[in-house]
C-alpha cells in the first residue's frame, strides 16, 4: 500500500570537462501536471526532453525545474580587426607627416578601441552533444531523487489518513449505537414534548399528533448517512490500496464524507449526536486537507 505526495524537492550537481552544473527540482500540490523550466540561454533545446521525462515518471502537481551552468576556461582568443587597423594607420601617418610627428608605434595602434577584438572560441557539436547527455543523465538522477521525496512524504501521508478514516469509522460506530436512536428513547422525548404542550392547554388532533410523531421520527434516522459513511470508508481503503495516483478521487470522496457529516449533523435530535456530528466535521475537514497533497 503506497500514495505519492505532490510535494518534494531534489538537487543534484555534474561536470564534465571544464562544465560544471547543478539542477533543481521543486514540487508542491497542484491540480493538474505544471511544469515550469528555467534552462539557461542556448540551452532550450533539452526543455522537450525535461518535458517528456517529467511527464513519464509524474500525474500532477507544480513542477519548477532550475538548470545553473557554468564553464571555467573561457577559452578566448584575440582577433584583429584588419580593415579598421589599416584605416587608422594610414590616418596616422597622414597626421604624423602634417605635424612631423616621430615614427608611429604598434603598441599605440593595437590599443586603440575596436582594432583587438576578444573571440571566444566556440563549443564543437560533438563537445554540445556529450555535454547534453551528461546533462539529461544527471537530471535523470534528481527525477529519481524528487521521486523519493514524494514517495517519502507519501508513506507519512498515508499514516495520517489511514489513522482519520480509523477515527471516522469509530465516530460513526459511536453514532450507530447511540442510545438515543433507540425507538424507545425517541418516544420518550417526544411524549414528554407532548406532556409539557398539553399542560399548556394546547388543543390537539391525535391523528395529526401522531403524523407528526412519525414524520419526526424518519427525519431524524441517520441509518441512511451510516450506511454511506462506512461505505466511503471502504472506497477509501481500496484508493489507498491501488498504487495509482488517487488524489483526485479521494478528493471526491472527501466531499462526499462531509456531506454524509453535515446531513448527520442536522438530523441529529440529541445533542450527544450533534457532538458525534462536529467530531466528524472536524476529522474530515482535517482529512480534506491532506487529500489535497496527494498525487
């Protein structure tokens, strides 16, 4: 028995000759699969192959996936812009007979801006394509680290909702066997209802009396919202069991246990099972909460 929780983080480091990077994956619940990629420039064309990853190995929740690259040999060579050099030499000279200035230095000329241009040489395609492989290869190790960190927070969540389905069905159980359901209790309450209106000196039809007797009566029968409540618990149990991502459909199932609550809630007749009610509330509202890391 296993779920996934939405919410994980991974960060894994790689080089490869004068590379160096470090990936980042961030995962947090979401309704549908988001994935958010910040690759660095020149770089966007592995964003098809994150994608297809990420959407292999997960179903849901908001993915940010941060990509750092550096390179310590810049590898820059220097070039020498002929025709500009040429252009200035020649203006130099003109100026250098007009004024009889001395012999012109190189030295000079070179520092001038624009004639000595920085190069920096570029990566090969073979450089290009070992690098991306290195690249996707660590990624695909973070997947797997993000991956067990949602494994991971999916066994405690596990625990946590297998322990407020326990609890429910024990609420519901209290609810069931409340002595106030009884037959007995329930005429009771309501002929010492009558009792105290008949002390009043209030008229009343016996027929209808007893009409009502019985309409109250079938309003306040819970048996109905047990019935569903132990039910759920059963669908619950089975979703948790499956090993597929569940989260939508326990989320379903959820509304569907503070339904069963809630009508529980305003048919109870006795405030012992109004109590029962709220704890069911509580329980729940706390489950729903849960639910809504679940893959």
């Amino acid at each position: 028995m296993t779920i996934n929780s939405m919410t994980g983080f991974a960060r894994e480091s790689g080089s490869l000759d004068d590379w160096s990077w470090q990936w980042e994956l961030k995962s947090v619940n979401g309704k549908a699969l988001d994935m958010r990629l910040r690759l660095p420039p020149g770089l966007e064309h592995l964003e098809v192959d994150v994608r297809q990853r990420l959407q292999k190995a997960m179903k849901r929740g908001n993915l940010q996936i941060n990509l750092n690259l550096a390179n310590s040999n810049t590898r820059e060579t220097v070039s020498v812009n002929q025709a500009l050099l040429a252009e200035l030499t020649a203006i130099a000279e003109r100026l250098r007979a007009e004024i009889k200035a001395p012999p012109l230095q190189a030295e000079a000329l070179l520092a001038l801006r624009g004639v000595i241009e920085p190069v920096r040489s570029e990566v090969t395609e073979a450089e290009a394509a070992s690098r991306d492989a290195a690249l996707l290869r660590n990624f695909d190790q973070a997947l797997i680290a993000l991956q067990a960190a949602r494994a991971a927070e999916g066994k405690r969540l596990l625990a946590v909702l297998r322990e407020q389905l326990l609890r429910i069905g024990q609420l519901a159980d209290a609810a069931r066997k409340n002595p106030a359901r009884s037959p007995d209790v329930i005429k009771a309450r309501l002929r010492e209802q009558v009792a105290r209106l008949m002390e009043a000196g209030t008229a009343f039809d016996e027929q209808r009396l007893h009409q009502e007797a019985m309409l109250v009566a079938t309003r306040s029968d819970i048996q109905e919202e047990l019935d569903r409540l132990f039910s759920h618990i059963e669908a619950a149990e089975s979703l948790l069991a499956s090993g597929e991502p569940v989260g939508r459909k326990f989320d379903f199932l959820a509304q569907e246990f503070n339904r069963e609550a809630n009508t529980l809630c305003s048919k109870a007749i006795d405030k012992s099972l109004t109590a029962i009610g709220l704890d069911l509330k509580t329980v729940i509202d706390q489950m729903r909460e849960q639910v809504q890391n679940i893959e």
